[in-house]
C-alpha cells in the first residue's frame, strides 16, 4: 500500500532517535519514497550518514548550505509528501508544533504541510503526563495531527511507565493504514452525538453524569479523517472540535433530541455515543431554589428516547450505531436494547471494567451487530477504540449496499 507514497520522517532530538533508523527502512522496504528532516539536537543521537544510508537520500537539518547556498525550501516538500511522520516526536518539539513555532526545518515544513500528519512522541513518564504536553497533544489533535500513543516500559531514566516511542513496525502499519481508510468514507454523511446532558432544576442547579464527551469526539476525528461529511451534535463539554467536523452545542436531552431528528433524514449513519438522561425534572423552578429545613421532592419525568425514534423512521440503507453503559448483566442487557430499538450495532462499556467508563483516556468495549456476532476488545486509548468502531461501522454499511 506503500509503493509510490511520499513520506516524509522528521527525527527530533531524543534516545529514541535510534528507532528511526529502523522505522525508515521499513516504509522504504515497503515500497515508499523517503525524505529525512532532523533537528540539530537530533544529530547529538543518530548520525545523518546512517539516515542518508537507509533512506538513499541526503538528510536535510537546515534551512541551507552554508558551503554552497543551497536551500531546503520546506513549502516544496510540503506539496511533495503523502504524508509526514515525526518519530521521536519530543515534548519541546510537540510544544512548538501546538503552538505554530518554527525555529528549524523541521517545524518549518510542519506548517506547509498539505497533507496528513502523524505525530509518535516520546519522553519520559513525567514529561508525557504534565498537563502542558496533554494541553499540547489535545491542541495538535484538534489541528488534525494523528498521534501515535507511546506504550509503557522501561524508559530511558530507569523508570516504567507510560513514554516509549511505539515500535516502528507499528508506526509503519499506522502509516499504511491512514492510507487505506483516507477515503473510505467519501461521499457519507454521519451523525455522532456526545457529551453529557444537562436537565435543570433552576437556574442554578441540574441533573447531569460523568460524560466527557470523549469518546464521541474521537469517533468523530476518525469519520472526517476518512472523507465522511461528520455533523456533532455534543452535550456541554470542553473539548476541542476535531477538525472537518460541524458541531451543533446543545444542553438538555429534549434539545438534543430535536437537533438528531431534525438533521437524521439527511445522513447514512447516526452514532449515538451520548450520555443522555433518561429522567428530568417535571418542573423547572425559573427562580434558584432557596435552603429550606423541609426534605424537597423533585418529580421526575422520562425524556424522549433518541435512539428508539431513529430504529423507527430510519430507511433501509441508513445505520444507527448505539451505546450501552451497564453494570450488571452486561452482554444481555445491551443485546435487549440492540434490539429494541432497532440498531445496527451497540457498543457495550461496563463500569466493572477497569479503564472504561466516563472521563477516562481508555476505554474496553464490546461490540454486538444485529446478526449477534461479538467482538471484544481490550483496555485501549480512546483514539484506538474510535478507530475500530468505524473499521465495524464501514464493513457493515458495505454490507447494506
């Protein structure tokens, strides 16, 4: 899948510089025409002649020859690559691309970058899980950079934890991947809800869950990656919108309700990741609620249900994906929602599974079809669990052609 594509490498300055080596020869054994970019701290690591070697080109470090006058001209390789790929990507260097800094080549060509990007960092535990370089990651996600999650292990400190820089084989199917499924949702319009709802109480006080709106988000990356035309429709969150994606803001369940009926004739698919309340108050006080000594009763009443409405109105080539978070009888529980309200596929989370469930970066889900074939998955980043719920979303549409 390789054979032809333009990729370039972009090596920043840290102890996993060394994987580059084996990361280049790989997309070039694969078929690929390769350029290398590397930071002047980068050559404190691995040499350029061993990067020149495995590619078969000269390695560009700056912006010109001082012996000759020769210029890297950083907007010519951004019309020439398919697609770039900054492996190690180091904390200092995914801070300057967040922030649109451009101090060497290889920054430089980042924001002539026409095509896709794909960030795979490293650094140690600490560094990875400061708020500053989770600010930075959240920030080039939402400027569409694919970023490759370090595993854990042993880290170049001593300690173990989260930080290494995935293996290049990896990095190398990632790449492969992107390619494949650039497309593959061309021509698509698909509706993804998120986030939590709000059900006031008054002006002060409501009825709210965990929701971060998360794993709605990254699913819908994930479709505009693909080609798909991706309409958000999101509870209040304070997530970035991915990029390509149309957000519709919506508070309460009967708001999101009339926005999915609204916008659903006009789709091929609804993905109705959402934590809507079931419940809200009969009565909303339009004054805050005083203290008092008494007990206060509130009556609840059921809010509409979204994903029943669409299992009724929906037409023979469209799909509803839905979610189902348990916490007893599982698999049975989401096999009986499945069916009652008429989806195509459900993802089952149980708040039983470790790293599953609101808020976390994780997520462990199973995913049933309607044929009742089940496939479970293992603890994984949200990003990664997005993923193959639309790989399970794209085989099933083929299937209603």
């Amino acid at each position: 899948m390789l054979k032809g594509k333009h990729i370039l490498v972009g090596v920043s300055g840290g102890i996993a510089a060394y994987k580059a080596a084996a990361l280049v020869r790989t997309l070039v054994k694969d078929g690929a025409e390769v350029r290398v970019i590397m930071t002047p701290v980068a050559k404190h690591f691995i040499t350029s002649l061993t990067m020149a070697t495995v590619s078969k080109h000269p390695v560009l470090t700056e912006f010109y020859n001082p012996e000759n006058g020769d210029w890297n001209n950083h907007v010519s390789l951004g019309l020439w690559a398919d697609a770039y790929v900054v492996a190690p990507a180091t904390a200092n260097t995914l801070a300057k691309m967040a922030h649109g800094i451009a101090d060497n080549l290889l920054l430089t060509t980042y924001l002539s970058m026409r095509c896709p990007v794909i960030a795979a960092p490293a650094m140690d535990m600490d560094m990875w899980k400061h708020p500053a370089t989770q600010s930075n990651l959240q920030t080039l996600q939402k400027h569409g950079v694919h970023i490759i999650e370090p595993p854990a292990g042993e880290l170049a400190s001593g300690l173990e934890g989260k930080g290494r820089m995935e293996e290049p084989e990896k990095i190398a199917a990632f790449i492969e991947r992107l390619f494949v499924k650039k497309k593959s949702l061309a021509g698509k319009t698909v509706l993804v809800t998120a986030g939590p709802t709000y059900e006031a109480i008054d002006p002060v006080r409501f009825i709210g869950n965990h929701s971060s709106g998360k794993m709605g988000y990254a699913l819908a990356g994930s479709l505009a990656n693909r080609g798909a035309q991706v309409l958000l429709i999101s509870g209040p969150t304070s997530l970035p919108v991915p990029r390509g994606v149309e957000l519709v803001r919506v508070t309460a369940a009967a708001e999101m309700y009339a926005a999915v009926i609204e916008r659903f004739a006009g789709t091929d698919a609804a993905i109705l990741c959402a934590a809507v309340a079931d419940y809200t108050p009969e009565k909303k006080s339009t004054h805050k609620i005083k203290r008092g000594k008494e007990s206060l009763s509130i009556t609840l009443k059921p809010t509409a249900d979204i994903a029943a409405a669409l299992g009724k109105q929906k037409q023979k080539n469209q799909l509803t994906v839905g979610f189902a978070l348990e916490t007893d009888n599982e698999l049975a529980n989401a096999q009986k929602k499945l069916q009652a309200k008429n989806l195509d596929l459900i993802v089952l989370n149980s708040l039983n599974d470790e790293g599953a469930g609101f808020g976390s970066d994780t997520n462990k889900i199973t995913i049933i079809k309607k044929d009742g074939t089940v496939v479970t998955c293992p603890v994984l980043p949200k990003q990664e669990v997005a993923e193959i719920i639309i790989d399970t979303v794209v085989d099933v549409m083929s299937e209603k052609v």
